[in-house]
C-alpha cells in the first residue's frame, strides 16, 4: 500500500505520518509538501531515514509535478492535507488560499484520474458549515447541515469539498471527505490560539483574546483526528462525508485561563483586542455518523490532551522558538498591530 499525505510537513499532516508509519509499518508514506511558512522539515526528522518514507517538495498547484510523482509511485491512496490553514492570513490575503486549497485539489484528483486511485480522502473542517448561535446549545453540525462559509479560508474549504463530490458524481473518482473540528496538540503552528498563548505566556507577553472570547469552538486532540481519518481510508463508505469531533466545546477565554493555570502564569497577561472579521460564534459537532459506521470515539479527554500538549510545548521549545524568532516576528507585528486593546 502506497499513500500520498500532502501537507505532511504541517501540524496534521506530521501527527498522520507518524500514525500511518506506525501502525502499518508495511505500508509506504510519501509526503508531498512545498514547505510554505506553516511547513517545517525538521518535524519530520524522526522519520527521514525510514525506508517506507519519502519526502518530495513540490506544491500540489504544479501539475507536472504531481503527476510525475503519480508515475513514479503508483498511489493506492491519495490524503489531501495540504492547505492554507489560518483564517486570519486568508481575510488580509484571499489569493493563495484559492490557490492552494481549490485549485490543488482539483490537480491531485486529475491526477488520481489520470493514473487511477483507490481513495482519494480530502481532509476538510467543520467551518463549511458556518456557525452555530450561542443561545441553542441544542444544536450541532451534522453532515447535511447546508453549507453556510464565512472566510475566505472556509469559502476556499467548501469549493473544494464540493469539488470532491463533484469527481465523484461525474467521473466516478472514490473519494471520502471528513470534516473535524479544531484539533490540538504537538507541533501546532504557534499562529494559532492555544500554541500561541502557550508561547507568549512562556514569553510573559500579552495573550491577545479576540473581543471578549466568548466564541465557543469544539476542540479534538490530533492523535484523535488522525484516527479518525485512518478509519475512513480503510472502511468509510466512498462518496460520503464524515463529521469528527469529540463533544469538547469550550470558549476562547476559557482555554486561555487554563493556559495560565497550567503554566502558573497572571491572568492579568491577557488582553482583549480587536474582534475578527465575521468571526464565527460557535462550532460543534454531531460525531453519530463515524461513531455509528466506524465504531470511533475520541479517546483524549481535553483535561489530559491540553496537559500533553503543554509538556510538549515546554519539551520542544528549539521547535517553536525557531519559528516564533524568523519571519514569523514580521507576521506577528503586522497582524496584531493593529488590533487595538479594547
Ligand atoms: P498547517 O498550516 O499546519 O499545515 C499545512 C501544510 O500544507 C504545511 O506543511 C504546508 O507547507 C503545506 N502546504 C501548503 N500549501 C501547499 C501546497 N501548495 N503544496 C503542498 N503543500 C502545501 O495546517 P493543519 O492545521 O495541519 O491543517 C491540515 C489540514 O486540515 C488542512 O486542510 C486544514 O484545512 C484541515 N483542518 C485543520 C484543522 C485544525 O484545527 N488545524 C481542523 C480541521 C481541518
Ligand atoms: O490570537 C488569537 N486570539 C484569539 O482570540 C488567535 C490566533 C485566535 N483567537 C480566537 C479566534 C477563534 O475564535 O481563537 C479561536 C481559534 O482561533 P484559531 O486557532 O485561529 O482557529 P479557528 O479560526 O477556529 O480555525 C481552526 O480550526 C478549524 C484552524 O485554524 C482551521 O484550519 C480549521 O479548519
């Protein structure tokens, strides 16, 4: 068995190769990933002189490339992680993510056409469906939710899982689509909220919560996505779409203050700013459908997940201490500048 995981060198993508190599240490992983600012080579170290890897860097927007590689391997399995992944980065700059996210979406599914596949699995986010409102904690994304984006990261999202479905109906290529809610863990890239509370409370800097960080968002530990993918790959239905989270809703602002416990940091280090623009209010997700058809269950309780994830962050401080001291300063400076104290 030979699959492709692009976007390998990125935070979901790392946790599944390391998954997949263990697991089924008879089956080969080719990472294919073109190291933007959110992908790091030296996550995958541990696994660069297995003999069942290999690592090409190329994007999957590059046709030729892509379907070079489709000679030379031969994929039984193509999973789709690559991705512009920050919705922050998406309302300052569209383009890239139209680009990345739909465009290299379709190249990959060409090429599965081309030289023929047994799963494509597109990994897409719970944020296709919008938001939920506050006051009705009754209700949850299912898979037949409509379609209601509200980034342009989530817009990019959804034109590719339709896109997905579209092959599937018109070409007959045998896809799968799952759609998780935000994940955490180890080498999660610190422009996101809890690596990047983690590392400005080490720093004693400010924690910027958005307005006042009652927006709610439904968080799943990764080793728990990536279970959830191996499943679909090898026993999901083709052509279906699968919800996967784990029932663990919380509000920024309380993620941040057990942040602060845990690390024995003030609250005073927190600072509400600016809100996003059209940020969405709450995720949650219905997980019947996996847990019906595929028997999974999240197995990381958030109490257990977020102490991992913070030993981790403290263990591997080289890991995010390089990235947070390079271009990322730039970004950081141009992004939070702005976004006034309120
Ligand atoms: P990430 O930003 O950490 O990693 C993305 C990876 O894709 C990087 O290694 C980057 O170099 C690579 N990449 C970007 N453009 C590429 C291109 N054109 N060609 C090849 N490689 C390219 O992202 P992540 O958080 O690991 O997310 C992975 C996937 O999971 C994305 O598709 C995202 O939409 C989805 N997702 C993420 C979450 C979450 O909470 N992080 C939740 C649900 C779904
Ligand atoms: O500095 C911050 N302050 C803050 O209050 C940052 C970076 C975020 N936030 C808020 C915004 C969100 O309500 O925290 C929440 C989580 O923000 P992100 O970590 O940027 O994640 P989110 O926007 O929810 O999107 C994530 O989950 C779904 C991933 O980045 C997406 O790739 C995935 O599809």
């Amino acid at each position: 068995m030979t699959i492709i995981v692009t976007g390998g060198a990125g935070f979901i993508g790392s946790n599944f190769v390391f998954h997949m190599l263990n697991k089924y240490p008879d089956y080969r992983i080719v990472c294919l990933d073109c190291l933007t600012y959110a992908g790091n080579l030296s996550t995958l170290e541990p696994v660069m002189d297995n003999p069942n890897f290999r690592f090409v860097k190329e994007s999957i927007t590059d046709r030729e490339a892509v379907y070079k590689l489709f000679e030379e391997e031969k994929p039984d399995m193509v999973v789709n992680f690559a991705a512009e992944s920050h919705v922050d980065r998406s309302i300052e700059n569209p383009e890239v993510f139209l680009d990345t996210n739909i465009k290299g979406t379709a190249v990959l599914m060409d090429a599965c056409r081309k030289y023929g596949i047994k799963r494509y699995h597109q990994v897409s986010t719970d944020e296709v469906y919008g938001d939920l409102p506050l006051d009705r904690p009754d209700l949850f994304f299912t898979e037949e939710t409509p379609i209601h984006t509200s980034s342009p990261y989530s817009s990019s999202k959804a034109a590719a899982d339709l896109l997905v479905l579209a092959y599937h109906r018109t070409y007959g290529l045998p896809v799968s689509i799952s759609r998780c809610s935000n994940n955490y863990g180890p080498y999660h890239f610190p422009e996101k909220l809890i690596p990047l509370m983690i590392a400005n409370a080490l720093n004693d800097k400010p924690l910027p919560v958005y307005g006042e960080g009652l927006n709610v968002r439904d968080w799943l530990y990764v080793e728990d996505h990536c279970k959830a993918i191996d499943l679909i790959i090898h026993n999901g239905r083709v052509g279906e779409v699968y919800n996967v989270g784990g029932h663990n809703e919380k509000t920024n602002i309380e993620i941040v203050k057990i942040i602060c416990k845990e690390l024995g940091k003030p609250e005073s280090l927190i600072t509400h700013v600016a809100d996003r623009k059209g940020h969405d209010m709450r995720y949650a997700i219905d997980p019947t459908k996996i847990h019906n058809e595929l028997g999974w269950l999240p197995e990381t309780k958030f109490e257990d997940g977020i102490k991992k994830t913070i030993k981790w962050y403290l263990e591997n401080k080289e890991w995010w201490e390089t990235i947070i001291s390079g271009e990322y300063q730039n970004y950081y400076e141009k992004m939070y500048a702005h976004r006034e104290e309120i």
